[in-house]
C-alpha cells in the first residue's frame, strides 16, 4: 500500500514536471515568434527610392502593344522583372496570375525583362502570359538597377514608387501592397519601426516606475 502511495505521488510529480516544461517552452515559441516575424519584400538599396517618381518609359510589348511606366494615371502599376531562365520566377507566375484577378480593382501589372526577342516570345507564350504587357528593354532594367530577380516595383496613380524588393512568394508580392496602404517603404521599415517604438514605450514605463 505504501509502495502504491509513494509511486503516486512521484508520478503526479514527473506530471507536474512536465506540464512546467511545456509552459516554459510555449513561452519560448511566443517570442522566437516574435522576434522572427514574418519578412517583406527585401528592399535592396538601389534605384530610385521608395517616394520618388519612377523614371517614365514608352515601350511597346513583345506583341506590339504600347505601354506606358511611371506615368500618373487612374490606377497603381506593379513592374514585375523576370527571366526564362530564372526558376523561382516561373514559380511565381501563377501567383502573379491569381494576384492580378484578386487585385484587378485598383492594379495593372507588367512584366519586364531583357535580351532576345525570340527566347522572352517563346517563354510568354509556352507560359500564358498574354494578359499582361512584357517589356524587353535593357534600359528599363538599368533605371530601376536590377540585379536580382524576381524583383518587383509597386507604383501608385501619381507615377511614385511605393514598394519594392525581391519576391519569392505570394506573401512578400503582397507585402508591397500593405507598405503601400500604410505607408511605408517595405516590411522592415514597419518591423523596425515597430520595434522603436515597442522600446520606445518600455523606456518610459521604466522611467514612469
């Protein structure tokens, strides 16, 4: 009997042990959560900055069409920068294709790119991408100075940049969209605003105590 009572009680002890262990770590998963949020677009300190008018272009399409950038008109344009040859791009292009229709209200979107004609035809095609402009042209790349892709520019109606980076998923293109609505250049403009402001208020709490 007293065998029984003693294993009881170290039982309801290892449980309580445990139940301690997994509160302590839940803890811990709520601020590594917080500490790695969730990242934007990443902005790369090159081109013209997010606030400044976009250089403005008329360029016609792989299809002949004419198409204007940086102009102001009644709607926001997304320049989307891809490559035949660029893997993750290919990737994207569904998600550019669901954003488009989800956005459709208030978003044009263009792709751009460069070099030979017959190579960006064929890969528009084999793609299905004949319901957005492509623009091959080497010097729209070099004004926005793109090095990496996919990179995507977000102007609004008065022709300004108000997002940009490099995309790899459907959240860092919509990413843009949210700098935009609160207006800020990117996702960590916000996360280190944020965190100012978080530190910010405790130093006056302390200083309050």
């Amino acid at each position: 009997m007293m065998a029984l009572s003693v294993s009881n009680i170290v039982l309801w002890v290892v449980v309580l042990a445990l139940l301690l262990v997994v509160l302590a770590l839940s803890r811990q998963i709520g601020v590594l959560y917080e500490r790695v949020a969730p990242m934007g677009a990443l902005t790369l300190d090159k081109g013209p900055a997010v606030g400044d008018p976009a250089p403005k272009f008329d360029l016609k399409d792989l299809l002949g069409r004419p198409h204007q950038v940086g102009y102001a008109g009644p709607r926001s344009q997304l320049l989307f920068f891809v490559s035949p040859n660029c893997p993750v791009c290919k990737k994207l292009l569904p998600i550019l294709k669901s954003v488009a229709q989800s956005e459709r209200a208030w978003l044009d979107i263009a792709l751009a790119s460069d070099g030979e004609m017959p190579e960006h035809l064929a890969f528009y095609r084999k793609a299905q991408l004949e319901a957005f402009p492509y623009l091959l042209s080497t010097e729209l790349g070099m004004k926005f100075q793109i090095s990496k892709l996919p990179y995507a520019v977000l102007m609004d109606e008065h022709g300004v940049v108000r997002g940009k980076g490099l995309i790899n998923s459907r959240e860092q293109l919509e990413s843009l969209f949210t700098a935009k609505e609160i207006g800020v250049g990117s996702a960590q403009e916000w996360l280190e605003k944020a965190s100012v402001e978080t530190i910010s208020r405790k130093e006056n709490g302390n200083a309050l105590a």
